[in-house]
C-alpha cells in the first residue's frame, strides 16, 4: 500500500523538482554542452580576447599578449561589436579602462566609433561624501579615468593604423569640442599626432583655445629660478668633467 502524499506536499516537489532541472539546464547551456558548438572562430576570438586582458599588465613583454593582439588586429571589427556591450553597459568598472585601453591596441574605424559613442555618453552624477570623511566617489573616478583612457586610444589608433589618421584626428576635435573634461587631453594628443600641422585646426576651435597652439613658457616667476638651476647645472658639469681629465691622462 503506498503511503497518502498530502497534495501541498505533492506541489512542492513538483516545484523544487522543477527547478531543479531549469539549474541544471542553464548550467550546462552556460559550459557550452547541451547548446549546439560554438563556431571555431568565435572560440577564437571570445580566447583572445580573454587572454589580451588577462595579460595586459606584462602587455608587449607577454608572448600570449602579443599573440592574442596579432589575432585580434588581423579581426578587429568582430572584436570590437564583442567589446560593445559591456563597454557601454558597465558602469563604473575598472574592466571598462581595460576595455577602452584595449580598443587602442587593435582597434579600427569601428573601435573609433565606438570609442567615441562612449566618450560622448553623460557622466554619472558623484555620490556625495559623508560630512568629514575622506571616501571618494570610486565609480565617478573610475568613469571619469576611462573617458580619458578613450582619447588616449583614439589617438593611439592612428600610430597602429596611419591609413585611419584623418578619423582619428576628426574624433579628437570633436572630444576637445564638446567635452571640457576631455579638452586639454585631446588638444594633446592632437599636438602629438599633427605635431606643426596642429596650426591649421587654430580657425577650428577660435581664440578662446589659443593657448593650446602656443609653445610653453613657464610663468615669469619661474624663469629666473629655471636659469639659475641650468647655470648651477652646467657648473657642475664642467667641475666634473676637470676632475677627470688627470684620471684621463694617466690611463
């Protein structure tokens, strides 16, 4: 005779049984068994991509790093569409600097775009501080690190990329334009990669930007200071190179 089962009872273990088998389900969809092979060139890409940020610390003294990154430059548009979402998607992260680094190592016309699609995003709002702590707003920073972090890239395109140079210099004006946190950095990266070029985008931004196309000088009251260490320095220098002169003979 079998034992009464209360019907409570009954619909509980169809509901833990259940599931149950949904766990256990999407864990092995999730290792890739019971869902159908991932094609050969995704595992590639999804491999290289995970090595390239594993490593990018020891970066070019890696074998695997620039290993991955030969794989990655000869598939920059796959890798860039797999590095879309959690770049825009994940706010406040530190993997986003390494996201936005990254797309400088290999990217292409669509990592320009996408870079600056990132850079034009509005920044989150700082949380504020407890009265009379010392805490900082790690998220803020950490937004605020890999806007910059993509100009940089932007930049850094055009030294991997010389056919992309145009875009890259389009995509800085236009960060040095519309974004006073990301000014003085894309005017510098400007003066790196035109060098005296820089002199024809002067009509571009207007006299309100002209410090950015003049040669530095340091303020007049660091002049003096600045001439007299160089004099105290080539006074140094001829004092040594006098003390060496009997050593010189006598060898």
């Amino acid at each position: 005779m079998r034992a009464y089962v209360p019907p409570a009872m009954k619909r509980i273990w169809f509901v833990g049984a259940g599931a149950f088998v949904f766990t256990l389900v999407v864990g092995i969809r999730s290792m890739g068994i019971a869902s159908a092979p991932l094609p050969t060139e995704t595992r590639l890409l999804t491999h290289h991509l995970g090595v390239a940020l594993s490593r990018l610390d020891p970066g070019p003294r890696s074998g695997e790093y620039r290993e991955s990154l030969a794989y990655l430059r000869l598939h920059a548009a796959e890798a860039v569409s797999e590095l879309r979402g959690p770049l825009l998607g994940e706010p406040g992260s530190f993997r986003k600097w390494q996201l936005t680094y990254l797309l400088g190592e290999f990217g292409d016309q669509s990592a320009i775009d996408l870079l600056r699609t990132f850079m034009d995003e509005p920044m989150p709002q700082p949380e504020p501080a407890h009265p009379g702590g010392h805490e900082i707003d790690l998220r803020y920073s950490e937004e605020s690190v890999s806007r910059v972090q993509a100009v940089t890239s932007t930049a850094r395109i055009a030294s991997h990329r010389p056919e992309l140079r145009d875009q890259v210099i389009e995509s800085l004006v236009a960060a040095a334009q519309v974004s006073p946190r990301l000014e003085a950095t894309a005017m510098f990266e400007l003066g790196e990669l035109m060098g005296s070029e820089l002199e024809s985008l002067r009509g571009v931004f207007g006299p309100e930007k002209a410090q950015y196309f003049e040669p530095f000088m340091p303020p007049p009251e660091w002049q003096g200071l600045l001439s007299r260490r160089m004099q105290k320095h080539r006074g140094e220098q001829e004092e040594r190179r006098e003390k060496r002169k009997p050593l010189c003979r006598a060898n």
